[in-house]
C-alpha cells in the first residue's frame, strides 16, 4: 500500500532546475528519517539524500553541492530541490522513509535532455 506520494517530476534541460515534494501520513513522517532515491534506467536504485526527524541532512558525492533536501514537520512533507541537472540524473525519483518498515512512493519520472 502506498502512502508516500510524490510530485513534481518532469522534463528539463540540462542547466535546468526542478522541485520535488513528498508528502505522508504522519504516522510514517513524524521522527522519521526520510530520503529520496533514484533509478536510472538498467541500473539499480541509489539514495541521492537523507534528511534526519531534526534536519541533519546528507548527499550522494554525485548530487552534492547541487541537491538539497528540506524537510516540513508540520505539513509531512519532504522537499527535493535539483539544481545543475545533467543527463545522467535522469531517472526515477522514489521517496523513502524508515525505521522500522521500510516505506516507499510510487515515484516521480526526471528527464533531463535537450
């Protein structure tokens, strides 16, 4: 059953920038770590950013300086925000929360292209 819900997906230009958002029950949301992962075609899925119940985020070395992770506490939503994109972060874009199950979205199609 899925309760994450994302949005804001889309095709852009390389140079471009978009807006992810997720939002949840607060049963899945409240003092959970939430992140966003990707998929790119033929490969396997990777955590881009991860955002702790307090705001302490981390990135993937290919996305830093360039993604950031926001989270709202009070409207359970997580945010993703994708700067400089280039081809290769094209891809699904999946958001994530644990402990203790695992929870995940249905996913947000990336493209970026020319």
């Amino acid at each position: 059953q899925v309760q994450l819900v994302e949005s804001g997906g889309g095709l852009v230009q390389p140079g471009g920038s978009l807006s992810l958002s997720c939002i949840a029950p607060g049963s899945i949301f409240h003092n959970k770590i939430m992140a966003w992962y990707r998929q790119a075609p033929e490969k396997a899925r990777e955590r881009v950013a991860i955002i702790g119940p307090s705001g302490t985020e981390s990135y993937a070395p290919s996305v830093k300086d360039r993604f950031v992770i926001s989270r709202d506490n009070a409207e359970n939503t997580v945010h993703l925000r994708l700067n400089t994109l280039k081809p290769e972060d094209t891809g699904v874009y999946y958001c994530y929360s644990f402990p203790p199950q695992d929870n995940w979205g249905q996913g947000t199609q990336v493209t970026v292209s020319s």
